[in-house]
C-alpha cells in the first residue's frame, strides 16, 4: 500500500501545475496582457495540440482588431428641430 503513495503525490502535483497554468494562459488571453514572448508560445501550443480552436481563437483576435465603419457625417451631429 506505500508503494503506490509517492506515484499518486507525484501524479497529483503534475495535475495541479497543469491545472494552474491552463488557469493562467485563460487569464492571460482574456486579458491580453500575454507579452510577445507567452503568446507566440501559447499559440503555438494551440495550433500543435488543438487545431479549431487555435483557429477560432485567430478569427476572434481578427473580428476584434478590425475597426468599426465610420459613421455618416449627417448622423454626427443631431438634427435640429424648428418650431413655427
């Protein structure tokens, strides 16, 4: 029965560090605090071990850095009503 035990301390600290760093690379992401350095390695992880949702996460990132069409200038300013 003891000869098990440090296997499972073992196999219970390798699930913790890689419970805690899924944990980070979600925060960073959401965040986008990622530096250039902890995001080409986390994409690149993402497009080896899991190809959609590495290309979800591309089309995300491209929907959220394209810009928003400018407006009519007649809609810039409000209207101005008369009264007779």
């Amino acid at each position: 029965m003891e000869g098990w035990l440090p296997y499972v301390i073992v196999f219970g600290f390798f699930a913790a560090v890689l419970g805690f760093l899924t944990w980070l690379a979600r925060v960073i992401r959401r965040r986008g605090s990622a530096g250039g350095g902890a995001g080409a390695a986390l994409a690149a992880y993402e497009e080896a071990f899991r190809a959609t949702s590495h290309a979800a996460y591309q089309e995300i990132r491209a929907q959220a850095e394209r810009k928003a069409p400018a407006g009519s200038p007649d809609r810039l300013r409000p209207r101005s009503r008369r009264r007779r």
